[in-house]
C-alpha cells in the first residue's frame, strides 16, 4: 500500500502536468484505437509496452489473458466480463483492432497444463477451463517453438486459441469480414522485453523489431504508410 500511495503522490507532483491537458480532453469521451487483452500479471504493463498514453487503448486484462468462446447467439460461455467488453469496444467504441498478448512464465499457463485443481480456488479452476482447448492444441499439434518451455509453449498457443475464440462472436466475425477490424496475436517475453508478433501464415511468432514492424506496417497498411 506504501508504494501505492507514494506513486499516486509522485505522479500528482511530477507527471501529472505533462498529461493534463490531454486528461482534459479525454474527459469528454474516448476514442481508443485498440482493444488489448491481455493477462492480468503485474509483469505486464501495456502501456509500458506498446508506448501508448492515455485515451489509446482499451485494455481488459484477466487471469491468463482468456476468452469464453460465445453460442451460435453472440452469447458467452464463460463470465460476460470478458463478452460485454468485446461488445462495448466493438459496437460503442467501434475500435479498430482487437488484439490479444499473452506472456512468458505465466502462472495461469503452468496451473492449466498441470490441470491440477486447487480445492481452495474453485473460481480459478472453472476460469482455467477456458485454456482447455489451447492444452489440447499443443498436444495435438505440437509446440509453435520447440525451444521454448512446456509451459511457453502453451502460452503462445494460448494466444492463437483466445484469437480464434474472439471469431466465435458475431459482431467481431463479421467485422473482421468486412475489413473494418483486425485481429493480432503478440507474445511477451518478460526475461529479455522482446515483444513477438504472430504469423499465421508461417504459424510462428516472430520478433518485433524494427524491420519486422516496418514490414507488417506494408502489409496492413500498404507501402508508404
């Protein structure tokens, strides 16, 4: 609670100024650009991340960055957290990219490949059944990088999974369809802050560095842009 404190303090004293004007402006309303889901571990920080200020992403973090899949009906299987946020940033927000970051080491991705149940967590336990089908992927399929850990490797395929799952839902399936919203995998390795974007073409997730973000920039937006 100490370092809580103090930071709210630190950043009413010192950062404060530099955001209050466009604080001013945000109280108005928001027009973020992309809604991020991602795990709700303290080790990642999306904004840190992704340099991004405030008003530019609509963040919804969880234990093991999941997503219920949803009914033929748009309605989800799990906890709606997680649905009714997918409809505000789709429908109200009209954001243009929906994209899902997973981790290294995640805690969520260990207890889900060990499927061991916790007596004194059951709401974890019937969380984590939403990572089932990514275990099964990877038994199934084989890791997307074989030099990563068991647990690594489940992650990455957690991200593809929960991207698949986003599909399940109507107003983003059709979207995706008509060009008005995309989707996009990445994967943060926590050791070395590397950022990894997902491929689907090569099924693999690549290293976002200069030259890769250049590329992927052409290939969304065109040369030039």
């Amino acid at each position: 609670m100490r370092k809580l404190i103090e930071g709210i303090v630190e950043f009413r004293e010192r950062r404060l100024p530099q955001y209050a004007a466009r604080l001013k402006e945000l109280a108005g309303g928001q027009e973020p650009d992309a809604l991020f889901v991602t795990c709700a571990d303290s080790r990642v920080v999306p904004n840190l991340l992704v340099s991004t200020d405030p008003g530019d992403l609509f963040v919804m973090r969880n234990v093991g960055n999941l997503i219920p899949p949803a009914t033929l009906e748009g309605e989800s299987t799990g906890d709606v957290s997680e649905a009714s946020a997918i409809e505000y940033a789709v429908l109200v927000l009209a954001v243009r990219s929906i994209i899902v970051c997973g981790h290294s080491e995640c805690g969520a991705m260990k207890a889900a490949l060990a499927r061991k149940r916790v007596p004194e967590a059951p709401n974890l336990g019937r969380w984590l059944v939403h990572a089932e089908a990514a275990v099964d992927r990877l038994a199934r399929d084989g890791p997307l990088d074989a030099s990563r850990s068991p647990h690594d490797q489940l992650s990455q395929w957690n991200v593809v999974v929960q991207l698949e799952h986003l599909l399940s839902y109507p107003i983003v399936r059709e979207r995706v369809a008509a060009g008005t919203l995309r989707l996009g995998g990445l994967w943060f390795e926590i050791a070395s802050g590397d950022m990894f974007a997902y491929e689907p073409p090569t099924r693999s997730f690549e290293l976002l560095d200069r030259r890769e973000a250049n590329r992927l920039l052409a290939h969304l937006y065109g040369a030039g842009k």
